[in-house]
C-alpha cells in the first residue's frame, strides 16, 4: 500500500510539473503579471507592526533633532513618497507618519539634503545606512553606537531592489 501511495504521488508530482509548465508558457504574460502583484503585495502582507501613538509620543519628548517628509520631492512620485516627521536623538531615529509600500527600503542619514535618486545617488558613498524599514508606517531604527549625528543633515529613504529615490528629510535642530 506504501509503494502505491509513493508511486502514485510521484506521477502527480510529474504530472502538476507538467500542466503548470505548459499553464506557465501559455499564460507567461499572466505570470509576469502575478509576479510585479507579488513584488508589490508581499511587502504589504509582510510588514511589522508599526509604532502605536503612545510610543510615538513618548520618543517625541527626547527628540534631539527633526525633519519633513513631504509628498511633493521632484524624485518622488504617485507609488513613491513619505509624508510625517522623522525624529531622532543620540540612540534612535523614528517616524511618525506613512511612506508608500513597497519593497526593501533603506533608511540613510546623509550628509546634505537631496531630493530625487540622481542626487542621492551623487552622495550615497558618504552617506550611513541605518537599517532596513521593514513597516510602512510609525517605525523605530536603532542609531550605531558612536554616530556623529551633526556630520549629517538630512535623512533619506532608498529602495535598494530597484534603486529607487523614496522620499528624503531636511534635518533640523
């Protein structure tokens, strides 16, 4: 009864490997189609909780330094853009507001302001990557220890997966 079970999984295992081959040629248009919905939705269906209100504001009374992120930067567009305050201080660097949804976002302190990819892309070596995003709304990043934070004035998210400008921060004291 094994042997059966196992020689007939096998022919079915054969048999999805062929149908799906042939579906997949017939319908590549449809499986390039599914793919770009998966790169969009699978950071979406993935992403951590975000910050609550209260932790928020709790960070907020110890912020050293601020800046804007704003919906209308020259490099950001429609599926591409920030809108809320990112804060910091000697240990954290926070945000409170939303950035679009999409995959492996960076964020980096850089050392002048740049709004749009050609730009950030001009100073990219000098600046610090601080880590990946991984929620789209009220997140928290851990600062490495002995950071300069005045070698840096502004911050800035980068889509490293298709090298994409997101949205960028003047900071301020």
């Amino acid at each position: 009864m094994f042997n059966w079970i196992c020689a007939t999984a096998g022919r079915a295992a054969i048999l999805g490997l062929i149908v799906g081959l042939g579906i997949g040629i017939g319908i590549g248009i449809g499986g390039a189609v599914g793919f770009g919905l998966g790169v969009y939705f699978l950071p979406i269906l993935t992403a951590g909780p975000g910050l609550d209100q209260a932790a928020v504001q709790a960070l907020a009374t110890s912020a050293e330094r601020r800046g804007r992120f704003v919906r209308d930067l020259p490099g950001s567009d429609a599926l591409h853009w920030g809108d809320g305050t990112i804060m910091m201080n000697a240990n954290k660097i926070w945000f409170d507001g939303t950035i679009s949804p999409r995959p492996d976002y960076h964020l980096y302190l850089a050392p002048a302001f740049v709004d749009d990819g050609l730009g950030f892309l001009a100073i990219k070596a000098e600046s610090r990557r601080i880590g990946a995003v991984k929620t789209f709304e009220n997140f928290a990043l851990d600062l490495p220890p002995a950071i300069d934070l005045d070698e840096y004035d502004a911050v800035v998210i980068w889509c490293e997966a298709f090298k994409q400008f997101i949205t960028a921060a003047r900071l301020e004291n």
